[in-house]
C-alpha cells in the first residue's frame, strides 16, 4: 500500500466496503461526477459549474461566442481544471477513491478535441504532484478551443455533406442522420479550411467523451460505436468509414489516410476494458491501479442507459437542448431525425431527436414573464409561468360543454438558430383552424403578434404554448416508431381496457426540467404515455447515471468465456436484474387523456404546416 498526495491509501482490491464505480458528465455547463455501487445505489455525486467556478475563462452559460460567423466553442483547458476540481469534491464529500473499480464517462455529443503531436507522451507522463491543466493545457492541443453543439458556423460544410452522396435523404440513409451544423464532420471540414496549420499539426481527433476518458486511460482512447454516429462520416449499417465522405473531409483522396489516422480505430465492445488507470490518478487522488476504464460515449447514447428501457418506452431530456430518446431493433432513418448505433447492444439503435432551443426558450418566456409582474418575484423562480400555463386551456381553445372551440394557437420560440427546422433565432405565432386546415398569423395584444426579432414581445399564453410547441414537434416526428398500447388496466377508459392509439407506452422524464409538474403533464397530454409520465428519481443526473452504469457492466458483466454457449451478459439483463423500480423511478403525471390526446393530434397537421410555412418566409428573406 502507498498513499497518494493527497492521503489515499492505495490497493489493488477494494476493503473497507465493495466495489464503487465511477461516471462522468461533461455538458455545456457543468462537469458532474457520480458514483454508484454495484447495486446501481447512487452514494455520491460533485459538479463543477463552469460559469459559476471557472468564470476567468470569460465563458457564458459554459461556452465563448463568435456572432459574425455564428460560432460557438468551449476552451479545453476549462474542462481540465473542472476534472481535477469534480474529483477534489467527491474527495470531500467523502468518497474513498481506493474503492473505485471502473470509471466510464459521456461527453456532449459531437465536440471535437484536436490533439497536439506531442499529447500521447504528455498523456503518459503525467506528474501526479501537478493539475492537468498545467501540465496539458498550452500542449496537447493544436488548437485551444472545442466547437459545442449550439455551433451554427457550418451551413456551407453542410450543404457538401447533404450534396456528397447526392441528396439529404442518402446521407441519412447512410449514416444515421442529414448534415448538421453540430456534427463532427461538418465542423472538421471547416476546421481544416479554416486553420489548415493546426490540422496538420493534429495527431489525433478526440469526441468529447473520448477525450474524457483519454484523461483517465493516459492515452488517447478510441471513440466508441454509438458516439461516431455523430460525425455524419460512418456507414451504420456496414459499420466502417464512408469513403466518399471522408475524401469531403479530408480535401483530397490522397489525404484520406491522414484523416482515417487522425480518427483512430472505432471501439465496437460499448463494454470493454480499455485499460487501467492512468498512474496520475493513482499517485494524486489515490484510485486503485487495478482500476478498469470503460470506453466512454455521447450524452444522449449515455442517457439512455440510465434504466432499463424497453423498445415502446421513451426518455425526454428536459436540459439545455430538449431531446426525445427511444431504443428500437428497427433502423428507420430519415433527415428529420437521427438514427445511432445502441452504445452497449449490438441489433439495438437509439432513435433522437435534439433541438437547440428547449431549456434556453423555456427560460426566455419565464424570465420576461417574471419581469412583468407588477409583484416582487425571484429572477428564476417558475411560480408564474406555471401557474399562467396551467390556467390557458389547450391550445389556448375554450371549452364549451365537451367542445373545443376557436382557433387553435400555436408558435414557434427560438432564442437561437433551431436545428430543426432549420431556421434562424426568432419568434412565431400563428392560429390553426383545424376545420379548414388554414393558419393566420395570431393577433396579440402587442404590435409584433408574429415576428423574427430575437427580443420578441412575450404574452401569457406563451408559457403554455411554448411547452406544447416543444412536444408537438416530437409527436410529430417520432410517429413513425410509436405503436398501439394497451390502456393501463388502472384506468380503464370507458370502462374497460382496450387498444390506446400508437404512442409511447412509458415516458421518462430526466434533466434539469424534469422536476416541473407542469412540463410534466403537459408533456402527458401531447404525447400521450399509456402507463403515464414518469421521473427518474435516484438523484443525480441521468447522462451520467447511464456512464456509471456502463462502468458496472463493463467490469462485472458475466463473460462467456472461450468454448461456452451463449455472449457476455447484455446490459438490459445486468441492469434490469439490479433495477429497483420502486426506488428509481416516480410517476409523476397521468400521460394519455382521451380528448385531449386526440385534440393535439389535430394540432399536428397545423404545426407542420406552420413549421413549413415559416421556413418558405425564412428563403424568401
């Protein structure tokens, strides 16, 4: 035994308790660290909030901005010091790093880290009596900064991507997903156009969560099977790099192979061992040298490890962005969404939707409500908006009897440039007759009743109609993977059970927004949920849940062994068998309403036809 730096006694077996495992969640905003135990029990948790800990990096809401060209980037060396800071707050919150036994990670999808020619022998040196910022911040990079996933720099790259294999419809075919300003290899082409020296002084290109876990490993980890689905560059299906693309990437065929090298190999096991610990962490904060390292991955792949999630199940993160997450045997892609290789089950994808403007919209219309009330109110508070949303009827149409009359109202808020639809910050508001399929823009009681201004006029009924706009757009597109659902025998409707309408069967709530009633059942009412609405309730957050999960799979998974029948143990199988449903997850609102369901699905075909309405006036300008 040895004592770290900082007073860790170090084994190679765990005493004093069992085994603890290790997940991380690097986000726009925060670094989170979790630790679970073999149980799934989560027993500790430290974040780093960027703004509020690393503000001398003259970041805002965790990222640095560049208007003209619409960029917007992280600096590497604040994730550096948020590592060493997280691991400094579980240390004081008491958690005794000897008995961590494996560390995983999930990183913000699509980031990429570019590596200096010097990073490997870096990596591998490390002095324990120093932080890594010193001694990796000003030269293990080739270029400072990481472009974040709000980035809207890329439109020309992306117009390439859409064009390369002929249409957006056969890039999606190909790799998941059409071109977006946030995919990887948008933003590598443009990079290379854009600082041609720091390309060439690249040795390796790291996603988010493999650079993460390149930290742990000491050297530079590959990128795993469901995180390369973000970079627009891999063929899913026959599991290997589009050549066409990488030569778009690359600027030349002859300069493909430099960029495969850059790249490095794909990890196709979501649960195998990388390696041990790097001996900084050891000597430093006192891990145990047998420590496993799990190949890390995206943050939504990560997600939806945090419980056992059936195929007619879905998860919608309620964060930053707003994500609506399903995992399905069926390979379904189309532009209007992504389709992802599963992170851990090899026959399994991970359907995605992801917008831009989900927590940042939503605290746009509360702010400026908050900001009207003629009483006192806490800047953050969500008193108001709730309570206003809550009393505007659905859709902002009165009931008469059993009636809805009026026009249906419905909008569109962006504070930023939306990913879909592709469309600039600004705002909308229209009225839908579903009778005559017509829209109008809204009248309001200010002048600027539909508008692109990105400081728009803000009325009441926006607090309600921003949610249903959110989860319109995700019934909208997730049709297509929805299926019939039996009503839940609790409450049968009309008196007995029978066939509900397709739709999710459970709905998991996760992220910062998961904890608001109100979001809750209007999220129940638009998409339905035959079994309801429900919240994950274990504590933490669910991105870095589902890493530390992938840490206990990975180590304690039963292996098949050579000559055995059957494979190593799934992930479903390891985690469903330690899942305590009563503990881990809460009901938290009704899901299906019959009416009410049927009413938004009406609003449907209004909302679509709004959608494609404002991207024609958006051309047009």
């Amino acid at each position: 035994m040895q004592n770290g730096v900082n007073g860790h006694a170090t084994e190679t077996t765990t005493q004093n308790g069992g085994s603890l495992y290790l997940g991380f969640d690097l986000s726009t905003q925060q670094l989170k660290g979790l630790v679970v135990q073999s149980d799934l029990k989560l027993v500790h948790e430290a974040k780093v909030d960027f703004d509020a800990d690393l503000g001398k990096y003259g970041i805002e809401k965790g990222v640095l901005t560049n208007p003209s060209e619409g960029e917007i980037y992280a600096p590497v060396a604040m994730w550096l010091e948020a590592l060493d800071l997280v691991l400094l707050r579980l240390q004081e919150d008491g958690l005794d790093f000897a008995r961590v036994m494996g560390v995983s990670g999930a990183g913000m999808q699509h980031g990429t880290v570019f590596w200096s020619k010097q990073a490997e022998e870096l990596l591998k040196n490390l002095d324990g009596s120093r932080p890594l910022v010193e001694q990796l911040g000003q030269k293990a990079f080739s270029h400072p900064d990481s472009p974040n996933w709000q980035d809207a720099s890329t439109q020309k790259q992306c117009d390439m991507f859409d064009a390369c294999l002929g249409s957006p419809e056969e890039l999606a075919r190909i790799t998941g997903s059409k071109a977006h300003h946030r995919f990887s290899g948008p933003q590598i082409l443009r990079f290379r156009q854009k600082y041609p020296s720091h390309y060439q002084q690249t040795s390796r290109i790291s996603l988010v969560s493999s650079f993460l876990i390149s930290l742990f490993l000491g050297r530079i980890a590959p990128i795993d099977i469901g995180d390369v689905c973000g970079m627009n560059l891999r063929d899913i299906k026959k599991g290997m790099w589009n050549e066409d693309l990488l030569e778009l990437t690359a600027g030349s065929r002859e300069g493909v192979g430099e960029l495969r090298s850059k790249l490095g190999i794909i990890d196709e096991d979501g649960g195998g061992i990388l390696g041990t610990v790097s001996p900084y962490f050891v000597s430093r904060y006192g891990f145990p040298k047998d420590c496993k390292i799990v190949p890390g991955t995206g943050d939504n792949p990560s997600t939806i490890l945090s419980l056992p999630l059936r195929p007619s199940d879905a998860i919608v993160s309620l964060g930053t962005s707003t994500t609506f997450l399903m995992s399905t045997p069926e390979y379904k892609p189309d532009p209007a969404y992504h389709f992802m290789n599963h992170p851990t089950t090899p026959g399994l994808y991970m359907f995605m939707l992801c917008y831009k403007n989900g927590g940042l919209a939503r605290e746009q219309i509360r702010d400026a409500l908050n900001a009207l009330s003629p009483d006192p109110i806490p800047k953050k508070s969500w008193d108001l908006f709730n309570s206003t949303a809550e009393a505007t009827p659905p859709l902002d149409q009165h009931i008469h009897g059993f009636t809805a009359r009026g026009n249906m109202r419905l909008g569109l808020y962006f504070p930023r440039p939306e990913i879909v639809p592709n469309v600039p910050a600004g705002q909308w508001r229209y009225l839908y007759n579903s009778s005559t399929n017509t829209l109008t823009p809204a009248s309001s009681s200010s002048p600027a009743a539909s508008s692109s201004s990105t400081t728009p006029t803000i009325i009441p009924a926006d607090a309600r109609t921003i949610l249903e706009s959110q989860f319109l757009s995700l019934r909208l597109r997730s049709t297509a993977l929805v299926h019939p659902q039996p009503s839940h025998p609790v409450y049968p409707l009309g008196g007995a059970s029978r066939t509900l309408p397709p739709q999710p069967r459970r709905i998991y709530l996760v992220g910062g927004g998961s904890a608001n009633a109100t979001l809750a059942r209007v999220c129940g009412e638009v998409l339905g949920g035959s079994d309801g609405v429900y919240r994950l309730d274990i504590g933490g957050n669910a991105c870095g849940l589902g890493a530390a999960y992938k840490a206990v799979w990975g180590v304690e998974r039963r292996r098949a062994g050579k000559g055995k029948v059957g494979g190593d143990e799934s992930f479903e199988d390891l985690i469903a068998g330690r899942w305590d449903e009563g503990r881990f997850v809460r009901k938290v609102a009704q899901g299906y309403r019959e009416g009410v369901w049927e009413r938004y699905g009406e609003a449907v075909r209004g909302f679509e036809g709004m959608e494609r309405l404002v991207e024609r006036e958006v051309a047009r300008k």
